[in-house]
C-alpha cells in the first residue's frame, strides 16, 4: 500500500493497484489498525519510522508494517488478525 498524504487530503493509506497487491485480501480492521500504528508512531517518534520493509530471513513475502529505526537496532511491528 502507498501512503497519500497532503495538505489537501486526510492521510490515508491506498492499494498500489488492486490486480497484484498482496494485501488486498486483508480485512478493513486489520488495515486501519495499521494505519493507527503508523500514525501512532509517527507522532511519537518521527521520522525514523518506515512502512512495508522486508523481514530479513523471513519468507519473501513477509514485511513488517512499520519498522522504528533506533540507534540500537530496529523494531518490526506486524499486526495480524486472528481467524
């Protein structure tokens, strides 16, 4: 997913195109919790939080939904829903 965000729009996050993205199958609660993290951490910490970043060993498709950059290291979140 993109992130859109202005001075004309309300931040949201938008499928890249529906036909090939991995997430569109996922659920309206699980995107907005998401979004909420990232805006979340965004307001806690800045700019040191990115979106969609590769887990590394993981299988090629895993991505953290926001990774915290911090002198120590990273922190991945990944938020899932339980079915």
């Amino acid at each position: 997913v993109n992130l859109r965000a202005g001075d004309d729009r309300v931040w949201h996050f938008a499928h890249k195109t529906d036909s090939n993205c991995p997430l569109k199958s996922e659920s309206e609660a699980v995107l907005r919790a998401r979004e909420m993290l990232y805006k979340l951490l965004r307001a806690k910490i800045g700019d040191r939080v990115s979106l969609e970043e590769a887990i590394p060993g993981a299988h090629n498709t895993e991505q953290a939904d926001c990774v915290v950059t911090l002198d120590a290291g990273k922190i991945a979140y990944c938020i899932v829903e339980k079915q």
